[in-house]
C-alpha cells in the first residue's frame, strides 16, 4: 500500500512542478517579466493548495483509493492539453487544472498513515511524503524531454505517464471501511479546526517547510541560469541538489520524528534554516575599502559551487521538517488527521504558490536575485520567534521548573 501510493504521490508532484523546467522557454517566447513567471508557475500550486481541505475530508469519509484514483484520472485530459497552448492566459487557466495533482498529498497522508500503528505512522507519512523527490525527477526528465523534442513534448510524455500510474495504483491498492470517519461527524465540526492555535502554528511552519521548498524548486533552474548563466539541463541537474534531498530523506525526517519528537526535529530545522537563508541571503557584492596603503577592492559572494552545497543542506533540513510537522498532526489529531493534513497542506501550498510570485515582485523591484532568499529568511524568524514563545519556553529547561533547576545548580 506505502510503495503504490509513493509512486503515485511522486508523479503527481513531478507534474505539479513541470513548469518550473519548461516555463524557462516559455518566458522567452512569450516575452515574461519576473513577476508574470512567478506566475505561471506558481498557478498549478494555487489549485493544488485549495483542493486540499476538500480532499482531506474527503478521505476521511469515503476512502484514499477512490479518491486518489479519481483526482489522478482528472488531470489526464489537462496536463494534455497544456501540449496545444499558445498565449499566456492559455498556459494560466490549464495550469488551474493540472494543479490538481498537487492535491494528492492531503489524500494520500491520511491513507497511508491509517494502515501503520501511532508509533510507525511519522515513518509511514515520511516514506509516502519522499513523494516530494517528483520535483526532482522533473528535473531530471524534463530537460532531456526539451532536448529531444521541444517543451510540448513534456506535457504529452506526462500525460501517458499519469495515465498509467491512474491504472497501476487502482489495481495496486485496497480500502479498509475502518479507516473512514463515522457519518455523524460533521463537515463543521471537522472545518472548526481551524481555530485550533496549534493548528494555525503548524501551518506556518508548514509554508516554510513545504511553501518554501515548492516555491525554490519551481524558482532555481532559472535562478541558476540566470545568475550563473548555465544551461537549462546543468541548472536542473544542480537544482535537483536541492530537491532531491528534500524529497527523498522525509522518511529519514519520519523515523527522526519517532524517535526524538516532532518537537525537537522542527526546532532544529529552523535554526539550520535560518543560518542557510542568511547566507545565501547576501548578494554578489563589490565593494572599495580606503586603507591606509590606499583603495582596496573586495568581492563577497557564492560562488555556484558554496550556492549549491547551502541548497543541499537546506534541502534535507526541509525533508526532515515536513515530517516532523506531520509527526505533530498524527500524534495531536489522530480522529482527524485527513481533515487537519488538509488544513496544513493547505497552508504549505499557499506559501508555495505566493512566494513565487513575490520572488518575482522582489526581483522586478530591486533586481537583486537573492531577495528571494531575503524574504524566506523573514519568514523563517517568524516561525522561531512563535515556536519559541509557545513551545521552547514551556519546556523544563526554559519553563520556571528549568529556572529553578539553573539556580540550584549555580549555588552549588
């Protein structure tokens, strides 16, 4: 069940993802500024964003197969059509539909997680999550498709792909009735969740994590072609540095979550996030420094090769915090868990959708490349600061116990 719904999940993000690659000849064809390609890669993850709260209730009451093979079977026809676009609003409205694929993550979490015992489901939700690597993939895949027969060939090769995987996970996968919420739950009483304030923390912590990780791998292929003015097929192989690692070792975030605690898995990958944003944050900077032997230049910045292996970090660091976020949900919400996932996903998608479009604001405003990073490192601060006030301080060691614990320690 874990190994056919992974696969599915991971097609399904390789073509939530796919213009990431192929929207770069877009921009040059259809003369895009920064702002209009955060744009049009961002649309596929507004869809997929907003789909999620249904989705997860959904599976809830009628089961993840049913559901997932439908919402699969639905994309086919779109991801086809994007092949035959020609104008802008064309490629806009077709990526509202193909986003749907993005909605598979709030199916497919609480299915899996249903089939495992509490204490295995942070490793089950971490397996099915490594779904992730999709984005990698598509990095891989799509230059290669470019190459070989231009972008349209892309969307028609994932279209068959899609269509195969639709059939593979019907035959591949079972539904238990037991793991569906009773009838006489509500959809209010599942939607007043939202309320909840550690349901709202985990969101934010959740637009980082997955926002932010969505949104840089739609953005680095033509990040790396831009700042360092290298091929589209070398850009996508160095940003698969950074995405394959924050897809595939969610597992390893999973069983790190079972062991020590969503807790203190997230407080870390926060701490790691900070310091990587900061960094890649600064700018390629000249600068003249008047000494005492007179002018002196000085140049500070990432070369490709330190760029690449803070992205690399980065990228695990968020692998383990999208499972850590989830460990949170299954072991506060085990009743609701579809209903909650769906919540948070929706939150994570958003972020994924919004933060292309302001790199690209940034980038048009300033024309500094970094102020991405700029941004995501504000936002990081965010979640620290709230992590901090509502969870780090009620522990034993920052609490009033942890005080009194210190000052016994210091007469001594």
């Amino acid at each position: 069940m874990l190994i056919v719904s992974t696969l599915a999940f991971t097609v399904c993000f390789m073509v939530w993802m796919m213009f990431g690659v192929i929207g770069i000849p877009l921009k040059k064809t259809l003369g895009l500024n920064a702002t209009e390609f955060g744009l049009l890669t961002a649309m596929p993850v507004l869809t997929g964003s907003l789909v999620r709260v249904p989705l997860g209730i959904w599976t809830d009451r009628y089961g993840g197969r049913i559901v997932m093979t439908l919402l699969m079977a639905l994309t086919v026809p779109a991801i086809w059509a994007m092949a035959y676009a020609t104008a802008y609003w064309h490629f806009l409205v077709i990526g509202l539909f193909v986003g749907l694929a993005g909605g598979s993550f709030s199916v497919g979490t609480p299915y899996v997680a249903r089939w495992f015992p509490k204490n295995r489901q942070g490793m089950a939700m971490g397996v099915y999550g490594a779904g992730n690597s999709g984005s990698a993939v598509n990095k891989f895949v799509a230059p290669a498709l470019l190459a070989l027969g231009g972008w349209t060939l892309v969307p028609q090769v994932y279209a068959a792909v899609m269509l195969g995987t639709v059939i593979l996970f019907w035959l591949g996968s079972s539904s238990d009735p037991t793991h569906r919420v009773p009838c006489e739950v509500r959809l209010a009483d599942q939607l007043r969740l939202l309320r909840d304030p550690k349901v709202l923390k985990y969101c934010q912590y959740y637009s980082i994590v997955f926002g932010g990780y969505v949104a840089l791998a739609l953005w680095m292929v033509q990040y790396y072609v831009g700042e360092f003015g290298l091929s589209i097929q070398t850009a996508a192989l160095l940003a698969a540095c950074f995405s394959l690692p924050g897809g595939v070792l969610r597992a390893l975030g999973g069983v790190l979550s079972d062991r020590f605690g969503a807790h203190q898995v997230t407080w870390w990958v926060m701490w790691v996030s900070w310091v990587c944003l900061f960094l890649l944050s600064y700018p390629q900077t000249d600068f003249t420094v008047f000494t005492v032997d007179g002018p002196r230049s000085f140049h500070i910045g990432l070369n490709v090769y330190g760029f690449t292996a803070l992205m690399f970090i980065l990228g695990i660091a968020w692998a383990f915090g999208k499972a850590s976020v989830f460990k949170y949900i299954g072991n506060d919400y085990p009743e609701n868990i579809g209903t909650v996932s769906g919540i948070v996903g929706l939150a994570g998608g958003l972020g994924g959708f919004v933060l292309p479009i302001l790199f690209g604001v940034l980038m048009d405003l300033t024309g500094v490349r970094s102020s991405a990073f700029m941004l995501m490192y504000g936002v990081v601060w965010v979640s620290l600061i709230w992590m901090y006030w509502t969870e780090v301080r009620r522990t034993e060691v920052m609490g009033p116990r942890g005080t009194a614990t210190l000052s016994r320690q210091a007469a001594q």
